[in-house]
C-alpha cells in the first residue's frame, strides 16, 4: 500500500515538474503541452518501463539451459522469499553490478552482469541476487523504473527549451534566462527525487536480502567487491543512460561515492556496518534460516568453475579470474 501512495505521489511530481518545465519554455501553452506529454509518458513509464531499462542497458535474457547453476540458485532464493521465479537477464560489462525491475512480484526481472558472474564467489553471488530479490518482494522495482524513465524524459524536455525556448513569441514569463534555469534545474530535481527514492530503498534491502540468503557477510563482501571495481572499470551501458544508475544495487558511475545529497546510493561503508552489525547480532553469519533451503548447495565443488551465459570455456590452468563463474 505504502509503494502505491509513494508511485503515485512520484508520478504527480514528476507530473508537476513536467508542466513547470513546459510553462518556462512556452508559457500557458507550452504548459499545456508537457501536461498532455507527462501523461503519456507516465502511461508508457508503467507498462513499458522495465522492457525499455532492460534494453537501454543491453541485457538479453538467459534460461535454464544456457545458466542451469545460476537458473537454480535464483529458484531457491525465489523461494526463500516467497516469489515467483524472476526472468533473468545478462548485462554484457566488466563491471560487476546487478539490478531489479518489474512492475509487480509477477513481472519481476533480475539482471546481473558478466563481470559479477566472473569476480564474485558462490555466496556473494547468491547475496546479490537476493538483494534485488529483495527490491522486488518489496515492490520498489516500479517506483525506481518510472523514476528512472521520467527522470530521463525530464531532462529530454528541459534541453528542448534551448532550441525552441527564450523567444519574445512564446509567452515565455521569464525570457531566455528561464529558459537557461530550467534546463539546468530540471534535471537536478529530477535527479534528487531518484536519489531519495533510492537510499531510503537501498538499506532496507540489504536487511531484507541478508535474511533472503541467510548471510548478511556474504551481502558486506559483495558490496565491498563491486564498489572497489566500480572505481576501476567503466559500465558503458549505465554511462550512456546516468538517469538509471539508481537501479543498480551500487553505484555504476565514476564520482559520486559520498553519503551526501548528491550521492545516487549510500556510502557502501555505512551499508556494510549495517550488514556486520546484523550477523554479530546474530542475523545470519552464513547460516541458513529455519524453513529456507540453501541457495548455494547446487555450487560446483572445490576447483569447479561456472561461466558466464554464452561465454567461452576458460583455457585449463587460466586463473586470471577470482570468482567460479568463469
């Protein structure tokens, strides 16, 4: 109930700054405009969302037969949290990452990335999983997909106002300098909604993840990983379209890394202190919960690796690579 009332009050802001954004540029017309043009885009934001930040992000789908390990890792994990199984997908980036989305626990999809299949081991993998299992069980997935959507539609509009904007015909109320201040405002009022919107989400399902997967460790040493190669390795995909990267469970941008205002995600420091804090309070430390399964028991044995969907088999005796996804 509470994500309803928190999707509808986005949409009506989001809604709002649409038609703030359209007054600037053209006046009672222009406002008119981007009024009919956020119902649109709000329409198109809640039924297409999740297959467009799929597309954007250049993530294809993988089945049972093409990652059986991963497939079953995530059905238990599933039923851990009492979901239905998700539709998996791959982000092709050396960037380890992941992210959910979905607009309800039924349309749920979880996409990893190559590069966290190859650099994480069999728990942390597991961890994150259940992370964005998490997002979804507590229906954030939409709220964060339509933010992203409109949040990107936002800035789109508010650049329109310096080719069609300033002029003395357009029933501007503050000229050519409005115009300036919108484009720049817009999408930094878009931005801090996603920022918010996405903090507050990112705590909660950490704690929720740690008792999906049974070890709030596991979760501490992922987040550890892939923020330490996120400073390192670029994610194109999430470079060319910034307004998502609120999706991914950290940061996949360059910058950004303070526990600020302008921070797309919480300081993963304070995540991790939070996760540590749960185990020695005895909220899992790498033991399975009463009535869950062990999402990791089909792992390969000691030696054994896994590789990423639709990657080559590693050469016999290559161990560039620390994790056994391969």
């Amino acid at each position: 109930m509470m994500n309803a009332l928190r999707t509808t009050i986005l949409l009506a802001g989001m809604t709002a700054l649409f038609m703030g954004v359209g007054y600037l540029v053209g006046g009672t017309g222009g406002m008119t405009i981007a009024f009919i043009f956020a119902l649109g885009t709000n329409a198109f934001a809640y039924w297409n969302s999740d297959k467009m930040v799929l597309s954007m992000q250049g993530a294809r789908e993988i089945d049972p037969r093409s990652a059986p390990d991963l497939y079953r890792m995530t059905e238990r994990l599933a039923a851990n949290a009492g979901l239905p199984m998700p539709r998996l997908y791959l982000i092709e980036t050396d960037q380890p990452n992941a992210f959910a989305t979905g607009r309800s626990p039924d349309k749920g999809v979880v996409a990893v990335s190559a590069g966290l299949l190859r650099s994480l081991d069999n728990g942390e993998v597991a961890a994150v999983i259940a992370h964005e299992l998490a997002h979804i069980k507590n229906r954030d997935t939409l709220t964060m997909t339509v933010t992203a959507t409109l949040a990107g539609a936002i800035s789109m509009l508010a650049q329109f106002g310096m080719f069609f904007g300033g002029s003395r015909e357009n029933n501007n109320p503050l000229g050519f300098v409005g115009v300036i201040a919108m484009v720049i405002l817009a999408p930094i009022a878009a931005m801090l909604v996603q920022m918010a919107v996405s903090r507050t989400h990112e705590y909660e399902a950490d704690k929720d993840g740690a008792e999906i997967c049974g070890d709030p460790q596991a979760l501490a040493s992922a987040l550890r990983k892939i923020s330490a190669a996120g400073q390192r390795v670029v994610n194109m995909p999430a470079e060319r379209a910034p307004a998502m990267a609120h999706l991914y469970i950290s940061n996949p941008l360059s910058g950004a890394r303070m526990d600020n205002l302008f921070s797309t995600h919480p300081n993963v420091e304070n995540r991790i202190a939070a996760l540590m804090s749960m185990r020695v309070s005895g909220g899992g430390g790498g033991q399975t919960p009463r009535g869950r399964v062990n999402p990791i028991e089909a792992t390969p044995r000691p030696g054994q690796s896994w590789r990423a969907p639709g990657t080559r088999p590693r050469p016999q005796g290559d161990d560039s690579s620390p994790g056994p996804w391969g």
